[in-house]
C-alpha cells in the first residue's frame, strides 16, 4: 500500500509513528508477558508453534525486512483478505498490535 506524499499525508504519518512509540511505552510488562502468550498460543496455531510456518507462513524477521511497523501492525489489526488471517483488533489494541509488530520485527520468540 502506497500513500501519495502530500504535506498532510507524511504529517499524519508522522503523527502516527510518533503516537505509536508513545503507546508502546505504556504496555506494562504483565500485558507484554499476555500478548507474548498469544502470540504463542493463538498465532502459532497456524504459524507454527515457534512461528516456523504452518497454516500461515513463518513470522521470523527475515520476513519482515521489507515490512514497516506499521503494515505489520496493519495486518495483526485488520487481517489479511484473501488468506485465513483473521482481524485481531477485537482482542488487542493499536498500540499493542505496533508492539507485537515490533517484536516480531526484531525476531523475539515467544
């Protein structure tokens, strides 16, 4: 996905990304360690329980070089249409799905 760069598009991304590494500071370590747990647990069912690839593909950050944070994140909330990726934003917030973006990103296991 592209956005035209206009003025108020890259000042709405900006605002984005900086809101994002706001919220990221506020997840405490007790909701880390439950998000972790279902990164394990709920994602591993079809990614593979060491999210090695399953039904889904592997999560490792190989994967990922070529993804921003925020498409990531994009995905975890909304999905993927035309895959069996189901929507997560009933279960976790934005803020925290850029966290486990980013977590995955740097190839932290669960």
């Amino acid at each position: 996905m592209r956005l035209k760069l206009t003025v108020p598009n890259l000042l709405l991304t900006a605002l984005t990304v900086a809101l994002a590494g706001v919220a990221n500071a506020d997840i405490d370590p007790e909701r880390q360690a439950e998000l972790l747990y279902l990164l394990k647990h709920d994602c591993g069912s079809c990614h593979g329980m060491r999210l090695e690839g399953g039904l889904g593909p592997a999560l490792k950050p190989e994967r990922f070089r070529q993804w921003d944070t925020k498409t990531l994140a994009a995905a975890i909330l909304y999905g993927r249409p035309g895959t069996p990726m189901p929507p997560w934003q009933p279960f976790i917030t934005e803020p925290e799905a850029y966290w486990l973006a980013g977590q995955l990103k740097k190839g932290i296991r669960p």
